[in-house]
C-alpha cells in the first residue's frame, strides 16, 4: 500500500506542476498574446516598428481591434439581449416549476449580483484577443468589513444596532438629549404654576384645589426622579460573513493549465496565480500570513500583464512594487490556487485536490470535485486546449495593411517634398530647403540643383492593393464590411447579393456563439452545483416582478441546461418576417383548428424578443396562466337555472320584504327606546344637578357661617381691645388728674392772695 503524501512532497509537486504548466514561464503563448494586443492597441512595436529614418510613415492599420469592435455588439447582443442566457429543463416529471424558478434564479445571480454583462463582456473580448477566456466561478466565503458611524441615537436605536450579528461597536459616546432636557424643564414650569395657581386656591378656601396639591407635587418629583434621556455616538465595523457565488473574469496570464490538457475536465493540473493583499488572505480565512515573503517575481515582471496595462501607464512594471506600500497589510504577495490531480491519501487512486500556495507556505489542502473554471475560445482547435483568437486571424492582414498604407502615405510625401542635387558651392543651401510657394533659390549659374529621378510608386496600384487585402482580411475572419455598417458602395448592390454576403458572415459569428455556448452551459452548470451544494439558507429574490422566496437545495437531483442564443443583426428582419408569416398562417390555423391561443402566443413572444424587447409578457397574456373558460350549458339546463332563478328572486323578494318590515320595526323600538334613554337620562341629571346644587348651597351657608362666626369673634375681639384700651386710656387721665390736683390748688390759692392784695391797695 502506498504511504500518505507528506507536505514537503505536496510542495514538491505543486511546484514542478506550475513550472511546468502553460503560462508559468513567458514562452510561446505568452509572446504570441503579447503581439495580439500589440496589434489591437495600434503600437508600431515588434513587426509594426517604422524604419528607423526620420520622416517616415509610422501609421499602424487597426485591423485587429475594429474587427473584433464591431464583433463584440452582436455577440453582447445574442447572449444578453433576452431574460436568460441559459435554460433549465426537467429531468423528471414534476420537476417544471422547479425547473424554471432554477432558470430565472441563476441568470439573476449571474447578471445582478456579479454584474452579469461586463463578466460576459471582458470574457468574450478575451477569447477574441488572446485566444482563450476564463472565468473562475467559485463559492465565496470571504468576509467584509466596513466601517460605520451613527450620531444622536436614542437607547432603542443603539439596542437594536448592538443586536445585529454582523455589527461590533468599537467606540461609543453618550450626552443629555437637549430636545428631552428641554421638554422636561417646560413640562416642570407647567406643573410649577399649576401647584401656585391650586395653593393660592386652597387658601381660599378652593377644596378641590387642595386635593390637586399632592397630585401635582407627585408628578414633579416623578419627573425629577426619572433619569434624563441620553443620546449616543457609535462607531462600529460590520462584519458580513456568509457565502455567495461569485463569477469573475481571469487574466489570460494569470491562468495555469497542463501542457498535455485537452479541456479543464481532463487535466491533471490547472491553477490560478494571482496576487492577493495580508488584508485579502486573512478575509478569506487564512492565518499566519503576515511572515509569508512572495519569492515569484517572474510573475511581477510578466511582459504580457505590463503591456496591456502600459498603455496608459508608462510605470506598469511597478504596480507590484510593495516598497511602495507603507501599509503593511496591503502588501501583495503571489498566491497559487492549484487544482491538481494526485494520490495524497495514499489509496492508490489520484483525487482531486485544491492546494493554495503562498510563497513556500501551503495555506489550504483540501478534497474537490472540479475545477473551478470556464473557459471558452472563438475557433477551437481539435485535440488542443488552446483555440485560435480573432486576432490571430486578423494579424497578418493588418501587417500587410499596415506596409501597405505606410508605403502609400510615404510616396505622397516624397512626391510633396521629393529629393533634389546640389552642386557644392554653386546653391545657397537655406533657399533650397526652405519649401514655400513662389520662393526663389539663389546660385551662380543655370543647372547647379535640380530633382533627383527616383521611382514615384503606383499609387493606383498599392491602392488596390489595400483593396484587395480588405477581402483578404474578410475572408481570413468571416467578418465583412457589410457586417460592420461601413460600406456605402452596398447600398449599389442587389438585396440579395447583399444579404447572401451578410449571411455567409453571420454563419461564422453564428459558428462562434455557439463555441461559446458551451461555455455558457458550463458555467451556468457550476453555478447550480455551487447554490444547491452550499446555500443553506432561503434567499428571497424578485423574479419576473414577483418576491418569490429559493431555496437551492431543493435542485439536488439537476437540470439539463439549454442554451437561448440569439441572432446577428443582418439576420433579424428574416427572422421577423419570418414570424409574422407564421402568425399569418396561425390566424387561419385557429379557425380551422390547426393552430391553439398557446400557439399564436409563443410566436407573438419571439417576435417580441426579435425586434428587441426582453419581457414579452408586457406586450401579450400568456393564455396558459389564464383561467379555463367554462363550457357551454344546456339550453333545457338554462330554462331551468331561469326557472329556478325566478323562484329563487321571489323567494329573496318576500323575504327581503319580510326583514324590511323587521327591520323597520326594530328600528322603530330602537328610536322609542332611544327616547326613553334619553328622557331618563335627562331626568337623571336634572336630579344630579339639582342635588348637586343643594350640596353647593349647603356648603355655602356653612362657609357663610363660618365666615360669619369668624367675622363675629374678630369684631368681638376686636371691641373688647377697643374697649380695654378706652379704659386703660381714661385711667391714665384720671391718674394724671389727681397728680396735678394739689399743684392746681395751690396755684388757685396763690392766684385769690395775690387778688386779694390788689383790692386792698387799691381801696
């Protein structure tokens, strides 16, 4: 029994398979898709290159590219000018629905969420230029991380933000909401004058005011107790984690397969060299990559990658210089994701095996069941994995072109600006080579310059020439001027001598639609295989104008994919033709029963989808999803339903006359019962008020009493201190009397002496 693969033997063998596969190394094909694009870009490199004489022509014809320009519309339009590229078909019965809910799911994953038409786009275009294109379809796991920041969020909002899986908050603030701090202080001014307004009421003698006070106080120290709201400030990352299918594009130099594969199903070896960021490898799940060095700098270097992107950036070869990267977690290093074929379990049968290499490391082992990728070619080759490209077609006409024009534009400005003699000394030079209408050329005699004889060219002739390589070249590609719209001499010729050219041309575009519609199905197969094998979850998706919810696990037992490729642009007027005269004919075949509503429907949807229109369910009702019409009754079954509805109406009549006088009485009772109600209810609260009022007043002759009572005792009060006072005032006279009574009395007897002292002297 053979012994289990160590690691060191694993790497051993992942490294000879790379170097030993396609693509690794810049070889043949390397050079040859290097030169494609060299030509597609227009640059006068390689065998474009102008002589090296200053004044020569270094025009380049741009064969390659407006042929493959004016290919890419009508291909973009076979594939992605309807609803679905691909269709599902059962594989057993019952299986319909499921069948075509598969359908419409997948083109939406593939044209919504992968950005579907410029996938379609870059593929193509690839295989047109560089022979093959690829696409890795695989499912994603890789997580995302964003940054996300929130102001002013209440308590609520920062709940519900922190009981989200995908949301971790890494900074948070919080301060008084201004807006409740604001209502809570009027709110506390209110009821501040509500308590004044009910005090001063009380000391009135107000009762109900006096109940208010507590009931007021209570609601103050509730809102003085309860805390203020507060806001919040939160930065968070969201983390979204999962897994989706995910489709993209493969650089042609960026893809590895076996030097003897015939197909990606078949090859014992077939890998992806990219370069991925510390940040990438880590959101993909790998650990320990911070110390992986990348080693491959044959890759960094690759002439084929360089020249496609220096065409705008002169600096190209430097876009995988880490020096420049002072994050340290954008630095890229070269990844392999290797698909090989080996016994690495040691039971003598060679499994496929994913093996991820980063630098010296293994970063992931693992057991697969295929290749993870599509690839599609416009001109297969037999027995080969690499076809042949448009532009490998269209190269050596656009050399000859180029030569051609060159030599043409040369000859005008050597018969514009033609080559003279000059005897030495005998010519003022300056004249002579300055060229102006009408100028004068000074010499000393007659003879001393003149224009050299050289051969003129044939212009008439290099001009057909250039005619005839233009049918050279549509005879190499299939693809005419008639196709692309540019000749105006076609306009000259016969309908049908036009269309016959157009068709011929359509056929081979045809011829590589249907090339690529292998791929197409391929695709479309992994991503069925991908959804049904790893979504767990039920998606809901809108699929034609309906939320419908897909659960992918249920396709288990598979669909036969069907490719729907449309046609060119000279073929569509045949093609609408061609429907409305079998609509024509649908419109006697429903009279006569040769032709069903179902019929007439499918032709009325293919034309729509001919003149350009994806949804033809917004021109025409299919009558499938229409409810069956109900079959003609009886004319003795009708004179019975007629019959039975007249017994039937005078049956309702008497009854619906009967509940109407029902009701008319129940109505009457109700209105008399209504009175009654109401007379009672006024009744009731006449009575209430009236009781109402004698508790008033009874509590208004007590309040008058008391009043009167308290008024009785403070005038009581207030004449027994008069009172007092008067007496205790008349006391004090009295005391103050006697104290001046002897002094009087004395005063009286002194005042009589001295009266009678004055008679007696007088006498």
């Amino acid at each position: 029994m053979a012994k289990r693969m160590t690691e060191d033997e694993l790497r051993a063998l992942t490294d000879s398979e790379m170097r030993l596969a396609v693509g690794y190394w810049s070889g043949k094909l390397a050079n040859q898709r290097m030169k494609a694009m060299v030509y597609y870009l227009g640059e006068a490199k390689l065998d474009l290159s102008p002589p090296e004489v200053d004044g020569r022509s270094s025009v380049v014809s741009p064969d390659v590219r407006n042929t493959i320009e004016s290919m890419l519309p009508q291909l973009m339009v076979k594939f992605c000018g309807g609803d679905t590229v691909v269709e599902f078909e059962p594989t057993k019965q019952g299986d319909e629905e499921m069948a075509e809910q598969a359908t419409d799911y997948l083109n939406y994953l593939l044209f919504v969420r992968n950005h579907g038409e410029r996938v379609v786009y870059n593929w193509m275009k690839d295989a047109l230029l560089s022979k093959n294109g690829i696409v890795k379809v695989w499912w994603d796991t890789r997580w995302d991380e964003t940054r996300e920041e929130y102001e002013g969020l209440h308590d609520v909002e920062l709940a519900q933000l922190m009981d989200d899986e995908e949301v971790e908050v890494t900074e948070q603030k919080s301060y008084p909401d201004e807006e409740d701090a604001e209502q809570r202080m009027k709110a506390l001014e209110k009821l501040q004058e509500q308590l004044d307004q009910a005090l001063d009421a009380a000391q009135q003698g107000n009762q109900q005011a006096a109940q208010a006070i507590p009931q007021i106080q209570g609601q103050m120290q509730q809102i003085q107790a309860t805390p203020p709201k507060m806001l919040w400030d939160v930065v968070c990352k969201r983390v979204k984690k999962g897994g989706r299918v995910r489709v993209e594009n493969v650089p042609p130099e960026e893809f590895l397969i076996s030097r003897k594969a015939k197909s990606i199903e078949d090859a014992s070896f077939v890998g992806h060299r990219v370069a991925r960021t510390i940040s990438e490898l880590k959101s993909m799940g790998y650990k320990n990559v911070d110390d992986i060095t990348s080693d491959d700098q044959a890759a960094s270097l690759n002439m084929e990658r360089i020249e496609r992107l220096s065409w705008d950036d002169e600096m190209a070869y430097l876009q995988m210089d880490n020096v420049q990267s002072m994050d340290t977690s954008q630095r890229q290093i070269w990844v392999t994701e290797c698909y090989l074929r080996c016994d690495y379990d040691g039971d003598g049968i060679a499994e496929l095996r994913k093996v991820v290499r980063a630098g010296n490391q293994i970063l992931e082992n693992e057991v697969c069941d295929v290749a993870p990728f599509v690839s599609i070619t416009p001109v297969p080759m037999p027995h080969k994995f690499f076809g042949l490209s448009v532009a490998d077609l269209a190269l050596e006409g656009q050399r000859i072109n180029t030569i051609l024009l060159r030599n043409q534009l040369d000859n005008n400005n050597l018969e514009v600006n033609g080559r003279y003699f000059a005897v030495e000394g005998q010519v003022n030079l300056d004249d002579l080579l300055t060229s102006r209408p009408g100028g004068v050329v000074r010499m000393k005699s007659a003879g001393m310059a003149g224009r050299l004889d050289q051969g003129a060219g044939n212009s008439g002739l290099n001009l057909q020439m250039m005619e005839y390589m233009k049918g050279f070249q549509e005879d190499s590609t299939g693809w005419t001027r008639y196709n692309q719209g540019s000749d105006g001499d076609s306009l000259n010729q016969t309908a049908t001598g036009v269309n016959q050219i157009v068709n011929r041309a359509d056929m081979r575009l045809d011829l590589i639609a249907r090339n690529y519609a292998d791929g197409f199905r391929e695709l479309f197969r992994l991503m069925l295989k991908l959804c049904s094998q790893y979504q767990q979850t039920e998606d809901m998706v809108k699929l034609r104008g309906k939320w419908v919810p897909v659960s992918p696990r249920e396709w288990r037992r598979g669909f036969n994919a069907t490719i729907n490729v449309g046609l060119g642009t000279g073929s569509k007027d045949q093609l609408v033709q061609q429907l409305m005269m079998i609509g024509q004919q649908q419109t006697l075949g429903l009279q006569i029963g040769t032709a069903t509503p179902k019929n007439v429907y499918e032709t009325q949807a293919q034309l729509t989808k001919a003149v350009g229109f994806k949804s033809p369910d917004k021109f025409f009702v299919d009558p499938s999803t229409q409810p069956p019409k109900p079959p003609q009754p009886d004319p003795a079954q009708i004179q019975a339903q007629v019959e039975t509805m007249k017994a039937q109406l005078k049956a309702q009549t008497d009854q619906q006359s009967k509940a109407a006088e029902l009701q008319l009485e129940r109505e009457r009772m109700a209105m008399q019962a209504e009175v009654d109600r109401n007379r009672q209810e006024a009744e009731a609260q006449q009575q209430q008020l009236k009781m109402s009022m004698e508790r008033e007043l009874e509590q208004f002759k007590v309040q008058a009493q008391m009043q009167l009572a308290e008024l009785k005792a403070r005038l009581e009060q207030e004449t027994a201190l008069q009172v007092a006072h008067m007496n205790n005032e008349a006391k004090l006279i009295a005391a103050q009397m006697q104290a001046k009574a002897p002094a009087t009395q004395e005063m009286d007897n002194a005042a009589d002496a001295a009266l009678g002292d004055d008679v007696g002297t007088g006498s």
